[in-house]
C-alpha cells in the first residue's frame, strides 16, 4: 500500500489524513447535524468557523476545520 503525507501535518499514512486528523474529520461529519438540529439554519461552512472558534474543540479538530475551509471542501474521500 502506498503511503501518502498527511495534507494538514505531513504525518504519514494510508489515507490523504493521518489517523489523528483523519478521526477528527469523522467527529466533525459526525456531529453536523446534531449541530444544524440546534441552530435550525447552518451551513458547513458556517459548522465549521463554529468549531474553530470554540475553546472545547480540540487542536486537530480546528486543523481540520481550517483546512476544509480553505480548500472550500464539504467532504473527503477517506
């Protein structure tokens, strides 16, 4: 199996994301309706500025967000 860079960290890995920002991703997708449900009208975009700015999201959960956001991505291949 080819090993590839983390696209965030430069870690490597199996999958365009190390396991660490990779898990991350997962919680992110994960947990997006829970949060659309709460605030009725919420846009990943908006989802994800949500998360970088709260104290209880840990580092590489706002990595992640970030770089989702400056790539304009709504979902990975992983």
């Amino acid at each position: 199996m080819e090993e590839k860079n983390c696209e965030i960290c430069k870690r490597q890995g199996e999958k365009p994301l190390c396991n660490y920002h990779a898990k991350a991703y997962y919680n992110i997708v994960k947990n997006y309706e829970y949060w659309k449900d709460a605030y009725d009208e919420l846009s990943w975009e908006e989802y994800l500025m949500k998360l970088i700015v709260n104290p209880e999201c840990g580092t590489w959960v706002k990595e992640v967000a970030k770089y989702l956001i400056s790539k304009k991505i709504k979902r990975l291949d992983i």
